[in-house]
C-alpha cells in the first residue's frame, strides 16, 4: 500500500430530502468525516473535478429508472476526475490519474469491490485535458457519440438538429455530425451560445429557443428544408414538439434527455405530434450511455484523435468552489446558465 | 373492348365539407351520376364491398399527411372488393374479381392513368372471402403482418401487446405474433371481444379497457410480468401511456394508428410517459402500409396459408346497406361499435 499527502476531513454533500421541483437548500446536507484509510484492494481518491449533469435530477426521484436512485442521506452521487491518495490496489498506484464515480465529497473511499462498479479508470492527460475527460472523453461525449452513431446513423447530407447545441452533449454531436458530413443545426438559448456554436463549432445555423417558439417553428423551416433526418434530443418540451412537425421521411430521433421536464410538478408534457412518426415512418428512440461502456475506449480514442487534429474542440464551463458549492452550481444547468459542460472543481 | 349488365346509375358519396371532431351528416353530400363507359385502357368496377377504416378519419382532415387529402366535393376515398363490369384493359377481363381504391360509389371508373394508382389487383377467391380480402389478406392484414415483422420483429417468448385486438389489424397481429412464438396479450372494448380474443383467437389475456384505466394497469402488469417488448398501438391516448409504464428493455412500439385521438377538437394527447423508451432503451416507430407494396404478395402467400390450414381465422362486421349507410357505419369505429374488420356492403 501506498498513500501520499491526505487532508485529514472529507467535505461531503448528501441528499436530505427528495425535491419536489428545483431542487432547493433543504434537499441537501453537508457532512465531514475523517478521511479513511484503504482497506485490502481499496483506492482512496482526491477529487479534483466533479460532472454535473442533468440526469442527476433524475437520481434525486424515488422509483425505478435506468439506474437506482440516490438513498436519503447518501452522498451524491457524481461522476469525477480525481487522483489516487492511497491504493491498495493492483491497477491503481498513488498519483494515477482517474475517472469514476467519486461523488459529491473530497475524498472517495473505493472498496475493493466498489471499483468495477464505480466505473473507476486511469485517464491519460495527453488525450485530453481534466475537463475534456469530463466532457467530450466523459460521459456526455460517450452519450454523443453512441447516440449519434448508434441510433442516429449519420449519413453525408442528411440534416441533423441537436438541442442544449451548446452544452455538454450537444457541442460534441453537432461537431461529430458535421464530421461525418451532415448539415447540422443546433438550438440554444441566447445569441451568445448561438454565435458560439456557429463560429466556433462550425454548425450550419443555430436557432434561438429564446426568441420564442414562433423563432424555433420559422428557424427550423429555414435551416431545415428537406426537413429533419436526425434529431438529437436533450429538451423534450414544446422544442422537441416543433422538431416532430418538420422530420423528413425516415428521421430518427436520439431520445437522451428531457432537461425542459425534470422539474415539473406537473405531469410530463408528452410530444403530442408525434403522430408525425407514422406520417413520416421515423422512429424516436431511447438510450443510456453506460450500455455502451464496452466500446468506450474506441469512442475515446476516436474523440481525442478529432481534438488533437482541431477538428473538433470543446468548451467548459468550471465553477471554482469546492463541493459547497454543488447545490448552486447544479442549479445553472435547470436554469440555462451553463456555458459548455458544467464542472465543479474541488481541487486542483 | 367487353361489358357485364351495367346499372344506369352511380350513387356515390362525396365529402362536402372537413369534420370538426366526430363527422356529422352534413360533412357528406349523395350524389348520382350515369355509369360511364371505358375509354381506351380503362376499367369499370362495380363495387361489392368497401372496407372501412379508422384511416379514413385522417383522410379527410385538411393538410400535409403520408398521403394528400381528400378534396371537397370528391368520392370519399375507400379502398374495395368488386368486379369487373367493363374493360379497355389488357390485364382486366369482364368478371374478375378485383381488390382496388373504388372510393364510396356503385361503380369505379379507373382510367388507364390510374390502374396502378388504384392498386387495381386481381384477387383470387380461393386464397380468401371477399371479406377477408379486406381484412387478413388486404390492407389491415399486410399492415399486421409488415408492423409486426419488420418492425416489432417478434422472438419466441417475448410479449406482445396489442390495442383493437378485436379489430381488423389486431386480430391478425396478434394470431400471427402466436404463430411466431409470442406470449400475445389483447386490449379491447368489452366483454364479448375480449372472450372472443382469447378463446377464438388463442391470445393469453385480453384487457376490457372500457372496465376503466386502472383495470388496463392493473392488466398489463399481472398478464405481462416481464415487461411489455412489441407494443403494437392502433389507439393512442391513455392506453399508450399505460404501456409506456410497462416496457421490457430494448421495447419496440408500432405506431399504427392513434383512433383514440383522430376526432379530437382539441390537440393530440401526447405520450406523457415518453421518457419510458429512454428507462428502457426502447424505441417507437411509425408505419405507413403503402411502403411494403411491393411485398404484399409475401405476406398474402403467408396468410393465406394460415387461413387454409386453420392457424388463422378471422371476423368481419358487414354492414349491408350500400353506400348510403357509408356515414352511419363509419362511426361505428369511432364507437367502438364494429366487432371485426368493418365492411360496408354494396351488392352481391
């Protein structure tokens, strides 16, 4: 066993209580505990960066999902980069480099038989960098590409749209897309991530969903004329509604996400054109990223090829203050604030 | 050029203005026209019988569907049996039977132009009744057999659920989803048709959803204890979502067709339950029947062989009133009313 310099208390945030809505101050708990030493085949890591992501409202509700969800009074759960303290582990030495499922706190304690479930893995800096292994190496670029290859089937002309263009997911969709030879419209909200997205990423066009949902009706019309191939969905909502009137015949629609409806207190508003799927024999279909975990590796050696040659390029946006700092900074993504892949730093 | 005893007299019926929600008397309009002659290369049908359905609905609402809509002041479209009264064309012979687009009228004149766009077929009496030649063999048994094979894509020991099970789709989807190995589960209005569908039909379970929604919960969760894996929707609205709630992993849903919803005045109940196809990576597909065309005689082969050797059988609701009796036995659909295939009867 090894172990290197170790804080002596482990910050901690724990769910207290299951929102109802936006989640508020009242739903968490702040605890400190010493921070344990390994036990046999344990990893002990230091968190660096944390993902925040939108599924994580998800795993605030009770009921069956895809995933358990977080139990009252657990740590949060959250998907981070960090660095191995101590490690009684075989694969892992102190120093190393991981991604894993570390959770809202400083200090990770991995159990021997924590560590496969934990997803916990050596990360190679040269591939990218922190907040690239959090964003297109990390799961939203996994959730990309998969999405995109597996259930959108780009082929060269076809028209894409990607909604949330700007933010995790979808930055890295729409570059792939164009990649592949597609005409790619992003929708995003404010003229600044629109800018952004069309300069930067280099998608065709990108709509406002702010100017209102006559704005996204006409832009879709306008950037769209052949209609809609491929539909990558994080929104749900009435923009997902306005997408199902314009598909082409055959269109395919990547159900990922639904961040318009994870804080309802209301029921969720279903696509009610989604007859448009018969009209136009498209199909709408779900997934979950960590089905793909097999193939990975070839997603990330494939991602990091495209960032080293400058085909594609990523942006993130970091908030600098540590795990008390989560519950607000988990709020920017409901509220649209994010610009690029949300990150916690913990620790430098 | 040869001729059959021809009446002097077409009485059609023509839609005269668009429905708002259920059609009324005044959205039909009666007519009479003298029978026409062939002109070179045409046919004229006498109509036997007509097929009516749900589809019919859509075809006359106004806008942009998978096929145009039926214009003000034209013959309602209607798919049909009849015979071959008089003949200009090489392939129709004074006599045959013939399955084809007729429309609601005693006569169909098809000029040459529109054989093929009529899908003026010959049709062969002992592969099938007239009756079931608008049923397992015509366009609701091609869009049982192409939904549930090419896109439920049955496997033994999965289950299938299907809504209008005592209908003209259902009724096929499900005795050919046995056929193929499947544990098949009917939704249907009452008790006589779910009796039927059982002890006839050889499904495991039928649902009476008119015994209200939780019964239909209630149903699908104590016939398919494994989770729904094909779901082939014939009704939309409540009884989709309450699928929804029950998928298996990797789920298909067949959206065929929405009768739940096709005379709203108010929009589309949209899936509320939608986020379930991400849970259980599942996917929802639309289906248009006129795609498979060129297949037909495949599925024709199949099901007829069934018919044959007593694997299959089938149930058609006639109405025999000729064409004036078209508006009142198309809302029996609507109603629910139809036990079986819905035909409307024209003459022997």
């Amino acid at each position: 066993m090894s172990t290197a310099n170790i804080a002596s208390v482990n910050h901690q945030v724990r769910l207290a209580r299951r929102p109802k809505g936006m989640p508020v101050a009242e739903d968490w708990s702040f605890t400190e505990e010493p921070v344990s030493s390994v036990a046999d085949g344990g990893v002990l890591v230091q968190t660096l960066s944390l993902s925040l992501d939108p599924a994580m409202r998800g795993w605030m509700n009770e009921g069956k999902s895809y995933i358990p969800p977080v139990g009252l009074g657990e740590v949060m759960r959250a998907g981070g980069v960090g660095r191995v303290a101590a490690s009684a582990h075989p694969a892992f030495a102190v120093g190393d480099m991981v991604y894993g499922t570390l959770g809202v706190q400083e200090y990770a304690l991995i159990p021997k038989e924590a560590v496969a479930r934990s997803g916990l893995a050596k990360i190679d800096l040269a591939a990218g960098s922190v907040g690239q292994w959090l964003n297109v190496l990390g799961m939203p670029g996994m959730t990309a590409y998969f999405g995109l290859m597996d259930i959108g089937l780009p082929l060269p002309g076809q028209t894409l749209v990607v909604s949330g263009a700007a933010g995790a997911v979808g930055q890295t969709v729409g570059q792939l897309a164009k990649i592949k030879g597609c005409r790619v419209v992003g929708i995003a909200g404010g003229a600044a991530k629109c800018d952004w997205v069309v300069k930067e990423l280099g998608f065709d066009a990108c709509i406002d969903y702010k100017a209102g949902e006559a704005a996204v009706r006409e832009g879709l019309k306008a950037h769209c004329p052949q209609g809609v191939d491929i539909y990558f969905d994080n929104v749900g909502g009435d923009i997902l509604d306005a997408v199902l009137a314009r598909l082409a015949r055959g269109a395919r629609i990547i159900i990922c996400g639904a961040i318009s409806q994870y804080n309802n207190t209301t029921p969720v508003q279903g696509p009610k054109n989604y007859l448009s799927l018969l009209v136009h024999r498209a199909s709408m279909k779900g997934m979950v990223v960590f089905d793909y975990a097999d193939r990975y590796p070839q997603a990330v050696a494939e991602l990091s090829g495209y960032l080293r040659d400058g085909r594609m390029t990523s942006r993130e946006d970091v908030v600098d203050g540590g795990v008390a700092a989560f519950p607000d900074a988990l709020l920017r993504l409901f509220e649209g604030k994010n610009f690029g892949k949300l990150i916690l730093k913990v620790a430098d």
